[in-house]
C-alpha cells in the first residue's frame, strides 16, 4: 500500500465519523468514493488491520463508550426501569480497562508412563503432585 492510497483511504474512513466504527471491510469498499479509487475489500481490510488505524479505532470506541455511558447516567434518577440498569451494568464493563495477557504460557498435564517406562533406571516416579501446595510433602 502506498502512502498516497494510505492518505486517500484515511480521508475517506475519517469523513465517514461515527460510521467509520460500525463497517466492515466488505461495507467500506462499496462506498461510491471507493469504488471509484478502486479500494476493494483486500485493501480496507489491509488499512484496517494496521496499528495506526487499529489503536484509532480503539481510542475512538472508548470514547463513544464512555459518552453513552455519561448520557445514560444522567436521567438515572427519573427511571425504575430494569434496562436501564442493565443497560448501565454492560456500558460500564465496556468501559473497564481490560488487560492483555502476555508471556509464556505452561500447560501442567500428566501423562501415565507405560510400563517399560515405569521400571526404567532414569525414572524418577514423585508419590506427589509437585505443582500443588497442599499435596507437596513436608
């Protein structure tokens, strides 16, 4: 992708505001304005997925996030209703900061030994459960 298709695409998803959070790839590329420069599927989905526009994307959909959940707090004094409480409950769990994992990940797993390797010499067979606390031996 060259920087000036990159600067065409940005123009466009920019100019769409709010509706740039909500297409798709497959959406974006039956604009007029993409038809025209001949930006199909395969390139939006490529502008898409790079971290510039990924990270504006994100900064974007919290913002939104954050004023709906602003807008719904400010009538919850006049209401009883059970949605609104709801709908309340999951805008706030939107808006919690969510942490990514990251690092090596183990798998514990425990696999029988067969009998030939049950009575090797080098086999060391623990009466225990090395990774739990409570069934380590004192």
């Amino acid at each position: 992708m060259t920087d000036a298709m990159r600067r065409e695409l940005w123009k466009i998803f920019k100019g769409l505001e709010l509706m740039a959070l909500t297409l798709s790839h497959y959406d974006l590329a039956r604009l007029p304005e993409s038809m025209d420069n001949d930006f199909g599927p395969d390139v939006w989905k490529q502008f898409i997925m790079e971290p510039e526009v990924q990270e504006w994307l994100r900064s974007e959909s919290k913002v939104m996030q954050t004023n709906e959940l602003n807008k719904a707090l400010n009538g919850i004094s006049k209401t009883r209703s059970v949605g609104q409480g709801q709908i309340l409950n999951a805008l706030a769990k939107l808006s919690q900061e969510t942490v990514e994992k990251s690092g090596p990940i183990f798998i514990y797993t425990y696999v029988p030994l067969n009998p030939e390797q049950e009575y090797a010499p080098n086999v060391q067979k623990l009466p225990f459960d090395p990774f739990l606390k409570e069934a380590t031996p004192t």
